[in-house]
C-alpha cells in the first residue's frame, strides 16, 4: 500500500498579528533549510502585504522547489468584510503573488480558516483553483466547518477544490503545530500523518516580541513556543515520514 501523502503548509504572515515579520527574516530561513535537508516540499501560504515586503524571501521559497499560494491581502476575518472588501483582498493578493513569483497563484487559505459559505464562487471568479481554508474548529469562525474537514471537495457553487486541515485523532482540534503544542498529552496516542498539517513560521521563534491578537489568547498562543516547538515540528515530521507517508505541496494529485 502506498504511504499517505501529506502536506505541509506555512502560513506566511505578520508575527502573533502584528505586521512585524520576524517570522519570515529569522525563523523562515532556517525552517526551509531544514525542509530541504529532509527533501520535504512545503507549500506556503503567504499574506500579500507580507509578499511585498519581503519579496527576496518569497523568491528564495520558490527558487528552492516549495510552493506559493494565497492568504488574502491584509489577513482579516472574511466573513466580517464586504463583499467588496472580500473580492478586493482575493484579487489584490493573487496580483501581488503574481508579481513576485512571476507564476500563476491558484490557491488560497483564508485567515483564521473563517471561510464565508459562499466564498467559492468569488474565488473562482478571482481566478482560484483550490483551497485549503476549512479547519475542524477556528477562534473567529469557531466549529462551521465541523464534519467538513474529512477529504477534498468542492466548494459550494464552484469547482474551486477544498483541501480542508483534518481534525487531530478525529477531534475537533486541527492538525497544526499551535493545536499539538497545546494539546500535546494527545500525541502519545500516534495520530496517523494528517493529509493537511499547518504551522507558522514565527511559532520557531525563540522571543516573543510582537503580539497583536486578542491578549487572552497569549498564554495558549505562546505555550511551548521556539525551541520546544522546533523539535516538536520534526519530531512529527519524522514520524510520518517513518510511517510511511509522502510530502507533497497542495493541491497534489487531486485526491
Ligand atoms: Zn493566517
């Protein structure tokens, strides 16, 4: 039986919500070296207001075989934007990516997995072939994709393809890093490798300095952060990947 394909994912982006891009000048580097040491592929999901400040270091992801893909233009909440604030931050980013990778950018994951229902017509629209935007649980868009992040599918009204985070051990909890630091007791019951696993950059940093998202969340945000969670990526990582599975970018072999 062939191994699981599994995807690693980067969500590019200002540091815990602020606009500071430690994340990407220090942490970004050494997560790429450390991917390509593994010859595992990423795909990263970069916000366009991030792309234009740090160009070099979006080409640099590309230059070394990862993949680049959408998350939005100023990384807000979707379902509490217009609708034109919704089209402008799909077309905006798209343009952006566009411009620095010099390739098509054909894939997008919305801000905090708050996916409006009816986003996949105006992603279609915008010129978007896949996704990756639904999660088992969200802080802005809390449990509305539960019993929806099982496989691929198409998003509502679209042929837009929806590769949505799994939930850990089938829990309402997501595959990524914040979530396994946070829950990690769980972790001693070997989850099998995830389809879609997410993380930061800026959660390999060993200081916190910039924090602009809702103060209560700090303390759950912050666990085990740095270090810790460095040697818990590749733990992970490692374990898969001696279970058999194959590092692929989004949207893979459309399974
Ligand atoms: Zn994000």
């Amino acid at each position: 039986m062939p191994g699981a394909e599994v995807a690693l994912t980067l969500d590019v982006e200002g540091d815990f919500g602020s606009a500071a891009l430690r994340g990407v000048d220090e942490a970004l580097p050494r997560l790429l070296d450390a991917l390509d040491a593994r010859a595992i592929p990423a795909t990263l999901f970069v916000v366009g207001d991030a792309a234009r400040a740090r160009p070099a270091a979006i080409r640099d992801a590309v230059a070394r075989g990862h993949a680049v893909a959408s998350h939005s233009m100023t990384h807000p909440a979707l379902s509490r934007c217009s609708r034109a604030r919704q089209r402008a931050e799909l077309a905006d980013s798209r343009a952006a990516l566009e411009d620095v990778t010099g390739a098509p950018c054909l894939g997008f994951r919305a801000p905090y997995f708050d996916l409006p229902r009816d986003l996949g017509p105006l992603l279609e629209e915008a010129g978007y072939a896949w996704s990756s935007s639904k999660a088992p649980f969200s802080p802005v868009a809390l449990y509305r994709h539960l019993g929806q992040t099982r496989g691929a599918h198409a998003l509502p009204g679209s042929r837009v393809r929806e590769f949505p985070v799994p939930g850990l051990l089938g829990l309402p909890i997501p595959e990524g890093l914040s979530y396994r630091r946070l829950f990690r007791p769980l972790l001693a019951l070997r989850p099998r490798p995830p389809r879609v696993f997410y993380l930061h950059p800026y959660e390999l940093l060993d200081r916190v300095e910039d924090f602009a998202l809702p103060r209560w969340m700090r303390p759950f945000v912050t666990l085990g952060q740095g270090r810790a969670a460095s040697a818990l990526l590749w733990r992970s990582v490692d374990a898969w990947r001696g279970a058999g599975a194959r590092f692929v970018t989004l949207p893979g072999g459309g399974t």
